[in-house]
C-alpha cells in the first residue's frame, strides 16, 4: 500500500495529470504542455522531440501532427509511444508510456478549426520531416495554399491526432537531498484497475 498524500492523492491518474498541468499553466513561462515525444523506427533506433499535448482525456493522452511525419510513421510501426512532461517551475515530471491509436473525424475536425488561420494554412503547407530547399520555398507554399483555400482551409487528410493510452504512467516530484517521491500507476488491460507502488528515487 502506497502513502500517497497531498499532490499525489486521488484515485484517477488522469485527474492528478490534469490537476498538475493545471498548476503548471500558471508557473511555466512557455508552453506548459510540451512533452518530450519518444518512438522507434524500423531499425529499433528511438527518436524524441517536443510536441504540444493538446487533451488530458478520460483515458488517453492526445497530440496532433502530420501522419506523413517521422514521428506518426514510427508510431504506424510499433502501435506504441512514450513521453515525459517536464516542468521547472513545479520541480515535478510526468512519464507516460502505452498503445497509440489514431484520433480522426470530427473530434480532429473540431480541433483543428480551433487553431489559427496561420496555422491550418501552415499545416497543408508543410511536408514535415521531408528536405526542404529553404524558408523562402515554404513560404511560397503558404501563399499557394492560402492562394488555394483564402480563410476556410479544411483538415488536410494527411493531417490528425494520435492518443496514447497508458499502460504506465509515474509522477515524479523533487525531494530534499535527490530524495525524490515517485509513484508508478501500472495496468495490463483498459478499465482494469490502477496498480499503485512508490519507487525508490
């Protein structure tokens, strides 16, 4: 039996992320949500970057991007993916590590029209993780697309979110002398039950 209190109490994971992010919005002084996006190619080699988290759902962690990325065709691969919040401010991380399934239709529809102008027009412009010439080429494509689409841009098909549904989540938090507190949540199936154990820091 774990002696979780204080930050670490509740019996929803997802809550406590939401709760700490929360938090973080009001310390973080640039994007609270950023996490560091870890996947594996072909090769078992991994890859990390810093992408958005845009939803802290009821069972899923959820982010957008070009499905023709490095990133959304590793994650094609493997069905899997892992990441970490960090925030200074808050001296506290999140890991996060589980299956991905993709996040299409009106849910991405209904993301991406929320986004600016900018960038859904940016978001057609872009073949991300492909060579670029220069920035003067990408900014000709821009005034193609919006040349092509003026202010209604629709979602790019190639376009969309993916959720990472935990098998483990682990909420770290600083502690005097590198005596840190954590606390692995671990579940085999969805809607099983949370296994609960703190670790040594």
């Amino acid at each position: 039996m774990s002696d979780r209190s204080g930050i670490f109490s509740g019996t929803d994971p997802f809550e406590i992320a939401r709760r700490w992010l929360a938090e973080a919005e009001l310390t973080e002084p640039n994007d609270p949500n950023a996490i560091a996006l870890s996947t594996v190619d072909k090769e078992g080699l991994p890859n990390a970057r810093m992408v958005l988290l845009k939803e802290i759902g009821a069972e899923a962690f959820v982010f957008y991007t070009n499905y023709n990325s490095a990133k959304a065709q590793e994650i094609d691969l493997s069905g899997k993916a892992a990441f970490v919040m960090h925030w200074k401010s808050l001296r506290r991380q999140i890991r996060v590590r589980g299956d991905v399934t993709k996040v299409d239709g009106a849910e991405a529809d209904e993301y991406y029209a929320s986004r600016s102008l900018k960038s859904r027009l940016g978001a057609w412009a872009s073949r991300q993780s492909q060579p670029l010439g220069s920035r003067a080429e990408l900014m000709a494509e821009v005034a193609r697309q919006t040349a092509r689409f003026g202010t209604s841009p629709p979602r790019p098909p190639f376009w969309g979110g993916f959720a990472i549904r935990p098998v483990e989540i682990e909420f770290w938090a600083d502690g005097a002398f590198r005596l840190h507190d954590r606390f692995r949540w671990c579940r085999s199936v969805r809607d099983q039950n949370w296994d609960v154990v703190r670790l040594s820091p």
